[in-house]
C-alpha cells in the first residue's frame, strides 16, 4: 500500500516520537477482525475454546481471521455484529457515564455500529433515534437497526440541520462525524486514494457544522460524544476546542485502564481518547465526550403528528408480541407498528419534524382481512414465539430460505416462523406443498457459492430469545 508522504509529513508532525511505529502498523500489519455479540438475543460464542474478548467492551470478540459472514444466519439475524474493537469504545463510554434512561441520539449513524452498541449499552427504558443523512446508507441502516431486534429505536433520515427543530429534546448526542478516513487506511485502500490535504479542511469544516447543529438538540447538562475514525488534530482536537471556545462546553473524563494504551488528546488538556494500531488492537478512532452547561431546557413547541389510517387491525395481532400490554399499535399506510406506550409521544413529535424510516416494531401488513408478519417481527427481541408454528429447518434450507428460493417446511399450514439453531430466521407462509418465502427482498443472499460447512462463530444457544 502507497501511502502519500504529504500523510506522512503530517503524521510526523504529530507525533514526533511514534510516527514510525504507527506508519508501520498502518502499512505492514494486518487489520483485527471483531464482532460483538448481540446479548439481548442470548447469543454466546459457538466456539467451544472461546475468543479473546476486546477489552474494553465486555459483549466483543476477536476473531483469528475473516469468516464468512455473509453465509452465516447468526450474523444474518443479528445474532452478532461485525465491528472494528476501537469503535466498541462507545459501549464503555455510555456505559460509564450514563446511569439512568436516557433519549440517545445518534445523528451520523449507517451503517449502524455505534448505534447498535449504544443501543446495547444504555440502560434499560432508554430511547434511540439513529440518523442517517444518505437514503442509501439510511436504508443499510435499517437493516441493521431491524437485525439488532430493538423495540425502542426510531431511524430517520435528515440533514443535521433538521435536527434543531427539536431544541433541547435529546440527553445525549453522538456524533461519529464523517472525516478523512485516516483510521481506515489499513482496512480500506479507498482511504489512501481519496486522502488529500484538502480532504482534510474540508472535513473538519463540516464537522464544526454538524456539531453545532446536535448541540441545539442537546438538553443543557447533556453529553455529546463526538467521535472520528482520523487521525489529525485539525478534525479532533480542534473540533472539540471548537464545542468549548464557542458552546461553554467541558470535556468529560472516561476512566480507562493503563493495559488498554488509550492515547490521550494530542495538544489539548481536554479529555481526548485515540486508538492507534500501533498501540491498540483496532483501527483509528478518536472519542472525545462534552458536556453542555446545565440550564433552563426549551424543549421544542412542535405539533405532534397523530398516526393516519385505519384504526383497526386484524383481531389478536398484538398477541405476536411478548408483553403485548406494552404496546400501542399503529397505522402507518397498510403497515401495522407496535410502540412502546411511553415512546408515543416521540413517535409523534418525530413525524412531526423528520423523515421517519423505523419505528419500535414493524408487526405486518394488511391484506384484506389477514396480516402478513413481517421479517422486522421475526427479529425482533419482542417476538412471542408462541403466538406462530415453528419450525426447525437445517443450514441448507436456511441458505434457501435467504436467497429467496421456495422452501418445503414440515409445519402446519399458515404463517411458520422458521428457526435455524432454535433462533428465528424469518417467516413463511405455508401452502402444503410449498412454503411462500416472506424473507425481504433486499436483503436476499445473492452469491451462489454456498459454503459445504456452516459457519459457526455464534449461536443463540437452545432459546428461541432470551435477555442475556
Ligand atoms: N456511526 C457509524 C457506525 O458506527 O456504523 C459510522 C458513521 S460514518 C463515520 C459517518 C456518516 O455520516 C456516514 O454514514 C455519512 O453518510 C454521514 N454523513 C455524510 N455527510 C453528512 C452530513 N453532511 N451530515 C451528517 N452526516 C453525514
């Protein structure tokens, strides 16, 4: 890999006694290879001699190498999630810093790494709303969002900007701000061909941006996690200083074990967090957490925008759901939505100001008399898996099933939940002698090269779901 000198010149600029080592885990030294376990699934390594865990997230795992994941249903169902360790930093940080429920937002979110570790780490009651600006990317994100199985996270899809509308509404705001990549080069050669000087200036002006529109959404008292995969100062330090010279902002300090070698800030006393490969197991990250200073909250005067559509729904759908007394269904065109009873008046307020992709728990849709579960339910950790016939189908069915092929399932006649290690896959609606395939299309398996053995990082172990 041809790194360009002017990247080098900078990066000795920066660290004038540690840019030869960095340099060479940049360019010699191969990427780790993590994922995190999705633990309000149950899932637990299949693996009986166990991984190594990352250490500063407790639900993470290094793997030896590349599986392949795409041809595995546990990473398919969201059993598991593909993350560089670095980036679990966000697990820690909410973790150590967030102790009650909390409105979390997450504004540059696809395709949904820190969400669905934020969404692991806050406490129970918490609220995410995870934003993604790109329609393509936000629709990656929601794939990711509806894998992870969570009731309570909205995905929109705005600029930044919208999001001052909604003044004060939000305890904690990430930013994981789009940036020059440095961190990336060692995983993705587009890093190095894209980075340039201006790349740089260009970012940094558009993360100043980004940050002074979440600090309008943020409560006085509230966190703003600003983060980057970068290494400069110009995109780090410097937008941090920015939150303080001009918002009254204070860094907040992270507690971190001296065995993990978090670098601190470079040219600032602020509390500054920097994962380097030279030093930690993971790509380039930088994390910085800022408090705004306490006082009066204006919370938005928004209308709230009330549900249209049919008020009624096919009788005993709530009953798909566990807890179903905790839910408020909803219309949303011919599709039926659960939310939790205390998120509706986000919900509300949400449609009211965004482009609202996601919501709680998409449960079906409306045909005629019946309704047609959706692949979202089937997912989701509030699926009562007694409410559906289930049936058991082994790795090559489940292959079949995800490329979108018809499927023959030994199951009673109707709606089938199909399972693959007791852990649901999707639905089928059973004819007799075919089955429907209800798997999305989107998201269809599309290489033909199925692996001969399954591969085996995670598994659900014998529940179908279970809090973990
Ligand atoms: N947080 C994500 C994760 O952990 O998976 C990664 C986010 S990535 C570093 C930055 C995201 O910001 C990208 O998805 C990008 O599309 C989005 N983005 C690009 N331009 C933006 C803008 N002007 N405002 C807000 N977000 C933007």
């Amino acid at each position: 890999m041809e790194i360009s000198q002017q990247f080098i010149a900078q990066l000795q600029a920066l660290l004038p006694h540690e840019w030869e080592a960095l340099a060479a885990a940049i360019t010699t030294t191969p990427p780790a290879v993590s994922i995190r376990l999705n633990t309000a699934k149950g899932a637990h390594e299949a693996r009986t001699t166990g991984l190594e865990p990352v250490p500063w997230c407790p639900a993470g795992r290094y793997l030896a190498g590349r599986e392949p994941f795409t041809f595995d249903t546990a990473f398919q169902t969201g059993l598991y999630y593909v993350q560089d360790a670095s980036s679990m930093f966000i697990a820690h940080v909410i973790g150590s810093l967030v102790d009650g429920p909390v409105r979390y937002l997450d504004l540059c979110a696809a395709p949904g790494g820190k969400t669905t570790a934020a969404i692991q780490a806050l406490p129970p009651g918490s609220t995410v709303v995870a934003n993604e600006v790109m329609p393509q990317r936000a629709r990656v994100l929601c794939e990711n969002v509806t894998k992870w199985g969570s009731p309570r996270c909205f995905v929109t899809s705005n600029p930044a900007s919208d999001f001052k509308q909604l003044r004060h509404y939000f305890d904690v705001v990430a930013v994981d701000a789009p940036c020059s990549g440095e961190g990336m080069m060692r995983k993705e050669a587009e890093a190095v061909a894209q980075w340039s000087p201006a790349l740089v200036r260009q970012c940094a002006a558009l993360q100043r941006s980004i940050v002074d529109d979440a600090w309008h959404a943020l409560k006085p008292g509230g966190l703003l996690i600003y983060s980057t995969c970068t290494y400069n100062s110009e995109e780090n330090e410097q937008v941090v200083q920015h939150l303080i010279d001009t918002c009254q902002a204070t860094t907040v300090e992270v507690p971190v074990e001296a065995g993990w070698k978090v670098h601190p800030g470079i040219g600032t006393s602020a509390h500054c967090y920097r994962f380097m490969p030279h030093l930690t197991r993971g790509e380039g990250l930088f994390m910085a957490v800022l408090r705004k200073p306490e006082g009066k909250a204006r919370p938005p005067k928004m209308k709230a925008v009330k549900a249209r559509g049919r008020a009624a729904w096919p009788r005993g759908t709530e009953h798909w759901l566990d807890c179903a007394g905790d839910y408020s269904l909803a219309m949303r065109g011919d599709t039926i939505v659960a939310i939790p009873h205390d998120l509706e008046s986000c919900a509300a307020l949400l449609h009211g100001a965004l482009h609202v992709l996601h919501e709680g728990i998409t449960l079906g849709t409306v045909k005629g008399k019946n309704c047609v579960p959706s692949h979202a339910l089937a997912l989701s950790t509030a699926l009562n898996p007694e409410a559906f016939a289930r049936c058991e189908v082994d790795y090559a069915t489940a292959m079949a099933y995800m490329r979108g092929e018809t499927v023959v399932v030994d199951a009673p006649r109707g709606y089938v939940l199909l399972t693959h290690h007791g852990s649901p896959i999707g639905f089928a609606n059973n004819l007799g002698s075919r089955a429907n395939n209800l798997y999305p299309k989107p998201w269809r398996i599309l290489s033909t090269h199925i692996p001969a053995q399954e591969p085996a990082v995670v598994t659900a172990g014998s529940c179908v779901h279970g809090e973990g």
